[in-house]
C-alpha cells in the first residue's frame, strides 16, 4: 500500500502543480549575468512555484490542527511528567481551569496592592537588595501594577479639615496641604 510522497501531508494544498508552473519561463532577452536563485521552495518537491491564493476553507487542515493540538496538551500535560514517570494522574479541565482562575486572581488583583504599599513604605529606606527585590517584583507583576495603579492614590488629600464634605471650597485663609 503506497501512500503517495510524504511531504504531500503537510502541505496546505494536497492538488498536484500543473505542468505550467513547473516548466520555467521564457523571457524575450536572455542574459548572462542573470543568476537564477534557488530558495526554500527549490527544496520541497511537488509544491508549486506560484503563490496559493488564501482559501477560508482550507484553514483547518492538518498542520493547523496539530498546532492546536500542541498548545493545548502543553497546557494540559507539562513536559515535567515525561521526565517523572507519573503518567497515569487524570486531571480534568475543570480543575485546570479553576486553578488557573486561582493564578490569575492571586496575580491581578492580590499581590499588586500588595507590592505598591511595599514600595511607598520603604521607598527612601530601601537598600540595595531591596531595590533589586523592588524592581524584580515590578517587572513580574506589570500588568497587575497598571491595573491597580489609577485607583491607588497614597498622597495627601488636598483639603480644609474644617470642610464639611471634600467636594466642598476650602477658606482662603486656610492651607490646602498639611505640612509633613
């Protein structure tokens, strides 16, 4: 049983190349000093030379598919039960998924807080090490920090204590900053 040449399998396209686009073309003034390059295409056989038109329903075709696939098994199965051995563990995408949730919300909307008030506590008292923690831990939890960072505000309020409401107008004999 012949299954036809096997890099035929992971082509997107699986119809032969006419015999027009395989015969090279004539040009009315031949020359010399003309190279001829051989690319990446000159490699694999029976793939035409013509560029393929995008075709919405050969999008999921095999190579695709196996991408998908890939993707997703790695989030599923680490490489790290491979070396261990412990192969039969069934976990479900349930418990996957909620941990994953668990993750992103320890990440998002815990440990930015956290680390801001670090930072404004010890800012002018860090040492060295504790720079190199500070930035390290701003560098791993950005997009957290830029989630938070609009709605934490640690400076002084600019108003009278003697206001009745914050929005309302402070005396003008009155200092609008408390003194530090």
């Amino acid at each position: 049983m012949s299954y036809g040449n096997p890099w035929r399998w992971s082509l997107a396209s699986f119809s032969s190349p006419s015999s027009s686009t395989l015969q090279p073309k004539r040009t009315a003034f031949p020359s010399l000093l003309r190279v001829r390059r051989i690319g990446f295409r000159a490699l694999l056989p029976n793939l035409p030379n013509a560029i393929q038109r995008y075709n919405p329903d050969k999008t999921l075709r095999l190579p695709s598919l196996l991408q998908c696939g890939a993707l997703l098994a790695t989030i599923a199965v680490p490489a790290a039960k491979a070396v261990t051995g412990d192969n039969n563990v069934e976990e479900d995408l349930v418990t996957t998924l909620v941990t994953g949730g668990i993750a992103v919300a320890l990440y998002l909307f815990v440990f930015p807080p956290i680390i801001m008030n670090w930072l404004r506590l010890r800012w002018f008292k860090r040492g060295f090490l504790e720079m190199y923690f500070q930035f390290m831990f701003v560098f791993m939890f950005f997009p957290g920090l830029m989630l938070w960072a609009p709605f934490l505000n640690f400076r002084a309020l600019p108003r009278d204590p003697t206001m009745k409401y914050p929005w309302s107008t402070p005396k003008d004999d009155t200092p609008l900053y408390k003194s530090r």
